[in-house]
C-alpha cells in the first residue's frame, strides 16, 4: 500500500498524464494541414527521445552536485543492457501496428486497441506476480467495456468485421504494449537507482533505436524522399512543437509512474485521456457526441472508484445494514416479550 503522501502525489502525477495526453491528441490532430501531415512522424518521436534524455542528464548531474552521496547509480553492464528492451518492444509494436492497420478499418482498430488493458492487467498478475483481488479484475474489465463502448460507431457491421490476421495482429499489438508496460515497471523498481539515470539509459536506447529506424525507413524507399536528417523539421508548424512537447512530458510522467506507482495507474490515465480526447474534439471540431461516449464515460469513472475502493467503502454499507436488521430482529423480540 502506498502512504497518504505518496498516494496525493501519485494522483497528481496522473491526473497531469491524463490532460497532457489528452492534449497530445488534440494537436495532433491540428497540426495537420490539409486534412494530411506534413511532417515525417518518426522525427517527433526522436525529438520527444532527445528532450527526454537532455532533461534526464540535466537533473542527474544536479542531482549528483546536490546529493552525491544518496544519488545512487548502477552502472553494471548487466543492468544497463535491461533498458535496452523497451525500446526495442517499442519499436516492434510501431511495426506490427501499421500491419494491424493493414486488415483493419479504423473504428475496429480503435476498439482492439483496447485490448492492452486485459494484457496489462494479465501480465502485471504473471510477471510482477502482484495478485489483483476479484473486484479490482472486475474493474478493469468495466475499463475495458467503457474504452471499447466510447469508440463503437454507428456503421454496425463495419465494425470488427476484419480477417483473421486483423484479429492476430490486433492481439500482439496488445500484448507488446503489455509487456513494455509491465517489464518498464519492472526495471524500474529493480533497484533504488536514480530515476534520472534510469531514465538516461532508457532514453539514451530510444534515441538510438529511433535513429536506426528513420535511417532504415528511408533506405527501404531508395531515397526517393530524401534523407531525413537533412530537412529534419519539415512540414512542422507550432502544433507539431506542441506534439513534440506534450509527448515529452507524458514519456517523461510515465516513468514517474512506474518508478512510484504501478502499470495499471498508468493504464487508468491513458484510458481517461482518451475520454477527455474524444469530449474535448466535440467541442472544439464539431464532432457529434454520442451515446456510446456518454455511456463508456459513466463505465469508465464507475471502473475507477472501484478499482480504487477500500475494503471498509466497500463493505461499510453492508455492516449499516447488518446493524440496522440487528437492531429491528432486537426490537421485535423486546416486543414480542411484552
């Protein structure tokens, strides 16, 4: 359990993921021009990586002027290789999205996409072995229904209509999202090494790996777009810098999360920012609101008191109850006496 004061921090903590994300959305969606993107959108995840890192190296060297003594740094080779990995799950997810994308049509590609919730919460139980109890299941679930309501439109048959390999590809997406989720907590709790050098080396991967990709990326076209690295900001306008800062920081609240808290606090503040996305676009692009939005937003805060309930909120009820029928049952029988 964590303590009271850790517990305000981290809902601070998440509910500024929730709205940084939700932003993330939001101009994402007016950067574009024309209804198209102008920008090459693997320079944005690069820079993202590259301020994650500055920012990481920054606050580690004051932090070892400051603190040198409790600034604690594990530099084994051993180690350091661990934060190799999500990177590289990242990068492959990124890969087997645009697969998913392939046999899919966009709405069912929004509600299978869901799907990381049950694989986190199955792997946080296999992997991290932490045992979740029936209720916190049950509201995962609910999490799970009110994600994929919100995101149901009104074509009917066009939706999760798709071949088998949409299926498929739809479940691995899923479970490397998991993964990298889970396995990120993990590494960061391995230990009780800086979250600024943690953070450093789990950056310094990302740059690398995202490097390697937009290199790889224009030498499978031969070229015929140029090479990125020579007009690296192309196409980019003021809501593309925004992108690239609130990408940032939720990368950078992310950690913080699953330094301090758990993967699933962080699977509630991805899935509410998707609801806050979707509400905010109502009012800002004249998207029409709908049932299945008003109804995923009832289920999803209904899934978040309750994977958050007490077992005295939850049981507190029924004990006034038992007190109350004590009470009649006591009163009947004085007169029944009488």
């Amino acid at each position: 359990m964590l303590a009271p004061g850790k517990k305000s921090s981290t809902l601070i903590v998440a509910g500024i993921l929730t709205l940084v994300t939700s932003s993330q959305g939001i101009f994402t969606t007016a950067s574009k021009v024309d209804g198209h993107y102008e920008y090459n959108f693997g320079t944005i995840v690069l820079l993202a990586e590259l301020f994650k890192l500055c920012f990481s190296l920054y606050n580690l060297r004051r932090e070892l002027i400051l603190k040198p003594e409790s600034t604690q740094m594990t530099k084994d080779w051993r180690t350091v290789s661990l934060f190799l990995v999500p990177s590289a799950i990242y990068l492959a997810q990124n890969n087997v999205q645009f697969l998913f994308l392939k046999y899919v049509d966009p709405s069912s590609y929004q509600v299978l996409g869901n799907l990381k919730i049950a694989s986190t919460g199955i792997l946080f139980r296999l992997f991290l072995k932490r045992r979740l109890s029936t209720l916190k299941w049950v509201a995962l679930v609910l999490l799970l229904i009110g994600a994929m309501t919100s995101q149901l439109d009104t074509c009917g048959h066009k939706v999760l209509s798709a071949p088998i390999q949409g299926y498929l590809f739809g479940l691995l997406s899923a479970s490397l999202s998991g993964f990298a989720a889970v396995y990120t907590e993990y590494i960061m709790k391995k230990n009780n090494d800086s979250l600024y050098w943690q953070n450093a080396q789990l950056y310094f991967f990302g740059v690398c790996f995202n490097l390697i990709n937009l290199t790889y990326q224009d030498v499978r076209v031969g070229f015929n777009n140029g090479f990125w690295l020579m007009t690296p900001f192309h196409g980019y306008n003021m809501w593309t810098y925004l992108v690239v800062c609130t990408l940032s920081s939720s990368g950078l609240l992310v950690s913080w999360i699953m330094k301090y808290a758990d993967s699933i606090v962080k699977v509630y503040a991805t899935s509410m920012a998707m609801l806050v996305t979707m509400v905010v676009s109502i009012l800002l692009f004249g998207q029409t609101p709908t049932l299945q939005l008003m109804l995923g937003i009832l289920t999803a805060t209904a899934s978040l008191q309750m994977y958050y309930m007490s077992h005295d909120d939850l049981f507190m009820h029924s004990k006034d109850s038992n007190l109350m029928l004590t009470g009649v049952l006591v009163d009947s029988a004085k007169d029944s006496k009488s």
